[in-house]
C-alpha cells in the first residue's frame, strides 16, 4: 500500500507501534501489511500513508500506482477505496477512473463517501468518467437518492441524455416509472411534444389510458392537438382508451371531443357512438354538436350514431338534426326512416308550409293504415270493455278533459235525454226514465262508449295539421261522420277528441 516514508524500517502510530515494515517494493510492502491483517482503509491511513511526499517517493501519487497498491493489499470496497481517496486527496475524475471505479453501484458508493452527490458536481465527474450510458447514469443517481425531477433533469441535460430513449431508460434504471414522477422530469428538461413524450411514455411501458392522461395533464397537454398527437404515437387509438383519456382528463365539451377524434381518425360514425356513450353524452344538444364539428351529416350516419345511443324520439332527433342545420322535412323524415321510427307523419313538412288539401297520396296511405290499425285495436278494447287499456290511447289533455265536471255534467244530461228517447220510442214513458250520472271517466266509457264504439270504421281521413288528423266513417246515406280525432303524441297516434 502506501508508506509515509522511504526507509526500509519505521516507527508507526498507534496502535501498530509494534509493527516493524521492512520491504524495498510495493509488493513486499502490501504482502507485509497483509500478513499482519492491515487492509482496513482507517488503519491505513493511521499508519501516516497520507503524506504527499511518501507517496511521491514510493511512487504512488499517481493513481494507477495507488491502485496497484490497494489491489495488491485485496482494498477493493467502494467505501473503503473512498475513505483512502478522501484522506490522500485524490478526488477529481481522472483518479477515480484510474481506480477503475465506474461500475455503477461501486461508484456511488465511492462518491456517496466523497460527497459528489449534488447534480451540478455529478454531471462533470460522470462526463470525465466516461458514464454517459443512460441505465449507468440511472443506477448511479438512483443509488445516490439523486431522485428530484430537478436534479435528474440537470444530470441527463449535462450528459446530453435528453432524447426520449434515453430519458425513458434512466427513468427505468431509477425506477421511477410512476406518471407524476415522469411528467415532473419531462417537464423540468422542458420536453413536451406529443411525440417525444409518447416516446418517453412507451418507452416505460406507461401506456394505461389514466396513466396517460396524468402526464397530459401535468404536461399542461390537454389541447385537442396534443392529446391526440400522443395517443397516435402511442397507438391508443381505438374507442375505449381514447374515452377513457378523455373522461380523466374531464374533458366533455364537445368541440374538444370532435377535435381529438378526428385527430385519432375516428369518425365513423361507429367509432364516434362508441366514445360518446363511453364518456355518457347522449343529450341531444351535445351528440348534435360533435356530429357537426366532425362533419357527420348524411342520414345514414346520423342514424347509426343515435341508434347506438339510444337517441330515437322524434323530438330528440329533431332538435339533433337543428344541431346540424338539417330543418328540412325530408331530412328527419330520411333518419327517423333509417331509425325505424318513422311514421308516416313525420315525412310530412312542418306546419308553416304545411298543406292539408296537398298531402302525397303515399303518406295519406299509410297514415290511413296507421289509423285503421288503431281504431281496430280500440273496438277489441271497447268490446272487452278495458278502461285500463283505453286510457292508455288518450291524449293527456282529452283525459283531464273527460274528468271534468262540466264535461261529466253535459254528457249526463246527453245520456238522459237519449235514454228518454229510446224509451219513448219503445212505448214507455219518457219521465220514468231514471237518470244516470256521470262521476269519472270510467262512466263515461261505461256508459257512452261502450255501447257506441265497438264496430267503428274507417273510411277516410283528414289532416289538420302534420300532427293532427280526423278519422271518419261513411253511413249509408253518404255522409261523413267524424269517429276520431287524433293526434301524433310521443311516437303514437292518441285520441285527443
């Protein structure tokens, strides 16, 4: 090892007083004090083998004679290495690397000892050693508890270890793999292209769609721009993950949304119902705006993005359609058709230009059908006298109104004087005639409907308005007689009166 003077035979401190060192090289030198057992860094330097001109005569100033010497006296701990260094002085870059100290785990050791461990004494002493491998750089840091964002940030930028590669593999070797860690030393080294940071992020395999969107966030990359260039780069580019990033990032307005799918090329209008629903927007208004920002217009697509939805009222659909300027009759007539939820009311044009002595004769058609359809339905309910079932098919106002008193008390009086007639006619006397009253509208279909609309038929209709039409029935002398009146409510012809 090291001798703090050049004669054969010297006095030593204690507590090796007793030891008597004779020798005239390094060997024999580093053979005795091993044979004694002194290979403890401490000891060494308590037998005087600091001084600066012992070692120059004995030729160990220089580091690689120094390393020499502790090899030779088996001194090959880290720490142990570091304490002697300290006490010789030999701390700067070259001397380390004489010593061969530049594997990882071994070199922080050394320069835990010798106090390099700020990032700005770190970054010229890693660059003299010639440690400019990332997972090197990494392992260093990581052993030295190196692990604020600023600091690691100051020891890649110094190293030059800036591109995302690089980033991303001292961050492993460090293993800090977490989102908010990675989003800090991103940002402290001011790397914030969507591509570079998607490179980072796949690099550590971070590519959980919450994960994701903490970094984005973090990053201040929530743009449409942004989020979309890193979920491309990173392949998330499919519905699922692409909502997801959304909802964490709690992104729901709808131009944002309709930026970052077009960004990430979902626009068919599959791919848009599947994120929509993912992110629970299915309020008319909002489905209306996205499909406008992303030019779904045509009423195929349209259709397919509110069936999948669940989006098939006519009043939803048309305040849809007012959403993307599309107020034409034929337009919500062409989706509610695709939806199959047109009836045929609804191809006819709205009511300012519409006009009932000019209906097409295929729409007349198949409104009459609808009609006749449902006045076959009411006479099986009239026949089997089902109140429940026959309330169903009234207008809410035409139920309210058959409640009422005075329409209770006029039909009442109706009943009456009609029970009186027909008793006339049979011969009785009109004035024993017992008078029925009318108390709910239960009585009302006992009594009035019930014996006078079980065999109604249709024999023509006419249209009052795009809504509202009259279903008449023809006697026998030619006249038309008013059955119905009926009015499109919530996807269903009701009697209204």
């Amino acid at each position: 090892m090291l001798l703090a003077c050049a004669t054969p035979a010297q006095e030593v401190p204690e507590p090796f007083a007793h030891v008597t060192l004779d020798f005239t090289d390094l060997e024999t030198l580093a053979a005795s004090l091993a044979d004694i057992g002194i290979t403890d860094a401490a000891a060494l330097i308590a037998l005087g083998l600091s001084n600066p001109e012992a070692l120059e005569a004995l030729g160990l100033a220089d580091p690689a004679a120094l390393t020499a010497a502790l090899a030779a006296l088996g001194v090959t701990d880290p720490a142990a290495v570091a304490v002697a260094l300290a006490a010789l002085g030999i701390t700067d870059p070259a001397g380390l690397a004489a010593l061969g100290l530049t594997e990882p785990s071994a070199l922080a050791a050394a320069l835990a000892v010798l106090g390099i461990t700020d990032a700005e004494l770190l970054v010229p002493t890693l660059a003299a050693l010639g440690v400019s491998d990332p997972a090197a750089v990494g392992m260093v840091l990581a052993a030295l508890g190196v692990t604020d964002p600023a600091s690691v940030a100051t020891v890649l930028e110094g190293l030059g270890l800036t591109d995302p590669a690089s980033i991303a593999t001292a961050l492993a070797a460090m293993g800090r793999t977490d989102p908010s860690s990675v989003a800090a030393v991103l940002a402290a080294l001011g790397v914030t292209d969507p591509a570079s940071v998607a490179a980072v992020l796949a690099g550590l395999g971070i590519t959980n769609p919450e994960a994701v969107a903490v970094v984005l966030a973090a990053l201040g990359l929530t743009d449409p721009a942004s989020i979309a260039g890193v979920l491309v780069n990173l392949g998330l580019t499919e519905p699922p993950p692409v909502a997801r990033v959304l909802a964490a990032l709690g992104l729901t307005d709808p131009a944002t949304i309709a930026s970052v799918l077009a960004g990430v090329g979902l626009t068919d209008p599959a791919y848009v119902t599947a994120v929509l629903a993912a992110l629970g927007i299915t309020d008319p208004a909002s489905v209306g705006a996205v499909l406008a920002a992303l030019g779904i217009t045509d009423p195929a697509s349209v259709a397919t993005v509110l069936a999948g939805l669940g989006i098939t009222n006519p009043e939803d659909v048309a305040v849809v359609l007012a959403a993307l300027g599309l107020t034409d009759a034929a337009s919500l007539a062409a989706v509610l058709t695709a939806l199959g939820q047109m009836p045929a009311v609804a191809a006819l044009p709205l009511d300012e230009l519409f006009d009932p002595q000019n209906v097409a004769i295929e729409i007349y058609e198949e409104v009459m059908e609808e009609v006749r359809t449902l006045i076959a339905k009411l006479n099986l309910i009239i026949r089997a006298r089902n109140y429940t079932e026959w309330v169903t098919h009234l207008a809410e106002a035409h139920y309210m109104e058959i409640n009422s008193e005075p329409f209770l008390a006029a039909r009442t009086e109706a009943l009456f004087r009609r029970d009186q007639t027909v008793a006339r006619n049979l011969g009785r006397n009109p004035a024993l005639v017992q008078r029925r009253i009318l108390n709910s509208s239960r009585d009302f279909f006992e009594y009035i409907v019930v014996p006078a609309r079980s065999n109604d038929r249709v024999d023509d209709i006419g249209f009052i308005s795009r809504t509202r039409v009259v279903a008449f029935t023809i006697d026998g002398w030619g006249n038309r007689l008013i059955l119905y009146t009926l009015e499109f409510i919530n996807d269903n012809w009701r009697i209204v009166s």
